[in-house]
C-alpha cells in the first residue's frame, strides 16, 4: 500500500534497527566504534607542503601593506621562521587552485583583536594567525581599533567607524581574537562587533562569511570568551568554523619583544600554538569549500516573503503601475 505522497511505506522501526544495528562488541563498546563514520587519510603532496602563496611585496599595494598588514616580517625572517616550517600542503594546494580559478581568487580576511595596550597579547595572537593566513594565499587585513569611538548614534560618518564597515563588506570571512577580562570579552571587541550593522540597505557586512575565534587569557585555561565570540558570530550570521584557539597564561606563551629569534614577540611552541594552526588551517578549507556558494547561504524564505509583501504593497498604492 502506498502513501499519500506517492512514496512507499516506511519500514517499521524494528526492522530497520534489525538491519542496522551491529552485534555489540564484548566490552560493550562504551565509545560507540561499531557506527563510527570511516575517514580517508589525506596524504602529504609533498609539491605544497612548505610552499608559500603569499603575496609578494612586489604584487602588492604599497598603502594596504602598510596600513593592514603589521604583521608581516623582514624576508629573511619570514623564509624560514616557524611559520614558514609548517606542512600545510592540503590547505595550500586548495589554496592555489582557488586563486587560479576564472572565479576565485585570494580569499579576503579580515583579522580584528580586542585590546589598546601596546604589548597587547590579542594582537600578538593576531598577528601570528595573520602570518599563518597570509602564507596560505589569503589578503589578509588587520583593523587596527584605536580611535574607534564607542558605540552611539551620532557618529555614524567616522572615518574608523566607515573603514571597519568597508573592510567588513570587502571580506570573504572573519578572524576574532579577544583577551578575556572579567570572564568575558572586552569592551575593545565588542564595541567593533556593534559598529558592524546587521544590514545596510540590501548590503549585509557579515552575513553568510566564515568566522574563525580565539581568546587570550592572563589565568588558566578558559573558553568563556570563545563562546560568547560564537554566539557573536550566530548573531551577525555567519558561519563559525567548529574549531577555536585558548591561550592560557598569554604573558608566558610569547617570546620578549627583544628577542632577535625570528622577530621578537611570537608564540612560542606548545599544543596551543598548534590548535592556533589547526584552526587557521581549517577556517581556509571552510572557506574556499563556502565561497562559491555566498548568494545560495544569504537567500532566506523570510526575506523573499518580506520583500514580496513591500512589492505588493507598493502595488496596491493609489496611482502606482500594475506590476508587469
């Protein structure tokens, strides 16, 4: 007999857990083995394990460099620091395909942090995340939030305020890094989110981008701050990559700023350091995988449903044209 929508019958429940459900292991199999989904081990193309895609000095604007882009290091310095060492062939070679495509091209990053301080531990993250971002190919830019006044409505026309607005419309996707304080995010960082209008018109400076987070701490380890960052990132519609960056006890992760070792100031090496690339690492896969589908993720039932009410309405106004 079949259904009203013309598709067969479901099978009664227990014949389907019959016929998917596997004998159970002696120990119980406590950790659920018997479903776990196999996964493809992806070799190392040794072509793109070390290479660098980023953007010569030569190739790029002289006024972006300087303004956007701190973070970068002397040549001899960049060629072979830690950053330079990392096996990221996947990532790279995803990467290189992108740029080379008729539609692709570097994918457009914006880095924000969250602290005024000078020797600023969220910046100093940023930086290095930055780096790593930058050697995979991407146009990397940091806002830099001094004399970004706090959140009202008079200043709408402030320069800072209109070129952190810009850079949020010109960017593929997002990087947050926030110190925690007072187990939370800081004033610094919230008030750049708040400047960002959900929409602008039909424009929408963060809608359907992807978002990667990280936090700083003076104390152990927490993750108050990288959650409040993703309820952020769901907020202003955009899609948070699952993984996140703790760095606990920041004043003992990074290098004096003295230190002639590769610059001075950079992440020393520990598991959360490799969490940071696992994380950048990530967030270009996701990326380049969602880039081409923007329009598709921004299209919304509810919005085609309210702009279709305007058109009507607009319609049904004294003297207006039928529509055709």
């Amino acid at each position: 007999m079949s259904s009203s929508t013309g598709l067969p019958p479901a099978a009664p429940t227990s014949s389907l857990l019959s016929a998917t459900t596997k004998p159970a292991l002696s120990n119980g199999d406590l950790n659920n083995l018997s479903v776990v989904r196999p996964v493809a081990e992806i070799g190392v193309d040794a072509a793109f394990a070390r290479q660098s895609l980023a953007l010569e000095e030569s190739n790029d604007d002289a006024d972006i460099r300087r303004h956007y882009r701190p973070f970068l290091l002397p040549e001899e310095i960049a060629s072979s620091d830690w950053v330079a060492n990392l096996e990221l062939s996947t990532a790279t070679k995803m990467a290189y395909e992108e740029m080379h495509r008729v539609t692709g091209g570097r994918l457009k990053v914006l880095v924000l942090f969250g602290s005024l301080r000078e020797r600023s531990y969220s910046k100093l993250l940023a930086f290095e995340a930055s780096r790593i971002l930058f050697r995979l190919g991407c146009d990397v830019r940091v806002f830099n939030p001094v004399g970004l006044p706090v959140k009202n409505d008079l200043e709408q026309s402030h320069p800072k305020v209109q070129e952190l607005r810009d850079l949020s419309r010109w960017s593929d996707g997002h990087v947050w890094v926030s110190p925690e304080q007072h187990g939370n995010l800081t004033a610094v960082f919230k008030n750049q989110i708040d400047w960002i209008p959900l929409s602008t018109g039909s424009v929408r400076p963060t809608q359907g981008r992807t978002l990667a987070i990280a936090q700083v701490s003076g104390g152990s380890q927490s993750f108050n701050t990288v959650n409040s960052l993703r309820i952020l990132g769901r907020w202003m519609r955009m899609f948070t990559i699952p993984n996140q960056s703790s760095i606990p006890m920041a004043y003992k992760q990074f290098t004096d700023a003295e230190d002639t070792n590769e610059g001075g100031s950079r992440l020393m090496p520990s598991g959360n350091r490799d969490r940071l690339v696992d994380c950048m690492e990530e967030f270009v896969k996701y990326s380049i995988v969602m880039r081409p589908h923007f329009d598709l993720f921004s299209d919304r039932y509810s919005e085609r449903t309210e702009k279709l009410a305007k058109n009507v309405s607009v319609d049904e106004k004294p003297g207006a044209s039928p529509a055709m």
